[in-house]
C-alpha cells in the first residue's frame, strides 16, 4: 500500500507580467483552494489564465507597493473580479495616485485606487485558512510591505531584495539606509532558510543573501 503524499497548506505559482517581467505571485490555501494574487501589475488576461489552470477562486488582490509594475491593473482587476485589495501601507498613497501617469511613462496600464485596507506592520492577512504576517519594509518606496507565511518558511518581498542586489533607491520617497535597515533588522530575523520571491527575477533565500548579496552580506556589512 502506498502512502498518500501530504499536501503542503500553501501553494504558489509565479506569472511575470508587464515588460518589466514583474513577478506577480498566485498564492493558495490547499484545503479551501481560494487564492490571492499578490502584486498584480499588469496583463490581466494571463492573470485570468492563471487563475482557471491552478482551479483556485480568488478572494482578495494584495499589494506590496505602489509601483506601476506591481499594482498598475490592481484596481481594474478587483473590479472585474468582484474582490477586495488590501495593502501596501498608506505612505505609498503617493504612488498609487499617480498610477495613470506613471503608466503613460512607462507604456504599462495604470489606474488610481483605494484599497479597501491599508495595511501596518504587525497586521495579518489570510487566503481561505493561512494566515500571512505584513512586515513594513520602506526603503524602496515608503509604503513597501512585505508578506511572510512563517509555516512554509516562505516570504514575498516585493522590491526590498532580489537574488544578488536590492531595490532601487533613486525614485521620489526612496531612501538607502531605510531599506538597509528594512532588510537586516526586519527580513534576516525570520530566518536563513526562508526562501522569497522577489519583485523580479528568480527565488533565493536570506541565507543566501547573507553570505553572496554585494549589497547587503554580512560580509559587506560587516
């Protein structure tokens, strides 16, 4: 007889969407399979692909920033959905009343919206039965907030980290040394074996960084 696999409580599936090649995240609880989508930034009809070949039903959108590529269709896909949005933190209101200009820029769709919860650190978030820690991480914008499952030893952290390098800082309401310390005082706490998807590009893990990333090692940081 053979034993039966156990299911894992969380599942995700990566859709990179935008020319930007943003990193939108499906997330899903196993047992009642309804899902989110956290930082849809554009193409929703791959969006929409996306949620019918995982057989999920989506109950809410959530947003890590409020950059074009990460939330430029947020607004018009919970309207076309039928679901909330919840996040980022309100210090990105900036942004995202500028999501219609800012995708005349840069040749993404964008509409302004408000989201039905701004979201603190310490907040909780769920999708059916999990339930995700918000950890506010500003730096690359001032609003940034990051979505941690500690069960699954997995994070979704937008634009703070990336695998070899970090967010930019250059854009209006950036600050370096907020998101240094966003990182190493709030990301590296939770654990060397987390594994993140970051806004953009492949998975790593903070352990990694820590010892490989030239921005923010322990090594380079001393």
């Amino acid at each position: 007889m053979t034993e039966t696999a156990v299911q894992p409580p969380m599942k995700v599936a990566i859709i990179p969407v935008t020319p930007l090649e943003q990193n939108c995240t499906l997330v899903w609880c196993t047992r009642t399979m309804k899902a989110a989508f956290i930082d849809a930034g554009g193409d929703p009809e791959r969006l929409k692909a996306a949620i019918a070949k995982a057989g999920v039903t989506i109950e809410k959108l959530l947003v890590t920033h409020g950059h074009i590529d990460h939330c430029g269709v947020t607004g018009i896909l919970a309207k076309d959905l039928g679901v909330p949005i919840e996040g980022p933190h309100e210090a990105d209101r900036f942004w995202i009343s500028r999501l219609e200009d800012d995708g005349k820029r840069w040749g993404i769709p964008g509409e302004p919206f408000e989201p039905n919860r701004w979201l603190q650190d310490g907040d909780k978030v769920t999708i059916g039965e999990l339930e995700l820690d918000v950890i506010h991480c500003p730096g690359h914008t001032p609003g940034h907030i990051v979505f941690h499952h500690a069960p699954s030893r997995f994070a979704i952290v937008g634009d703070v980290l990336f695998q070899g390098s970090i967010g930019r800082t250059d854009f209006p309401m950036g600050n370096h040394q907020d998101l240094i310390d966003s990182i190493t005082q709030k990301l590296w706490p939770l654990g060397s074996d987390v594994t993140f998807v970051p806004g953009h590009g492949p998975t790593s893990t903070f352990g990694r960084e820590r010892q490989t990333n030239s921005y923010v090692s322990d090594y380079v940081l001393g």
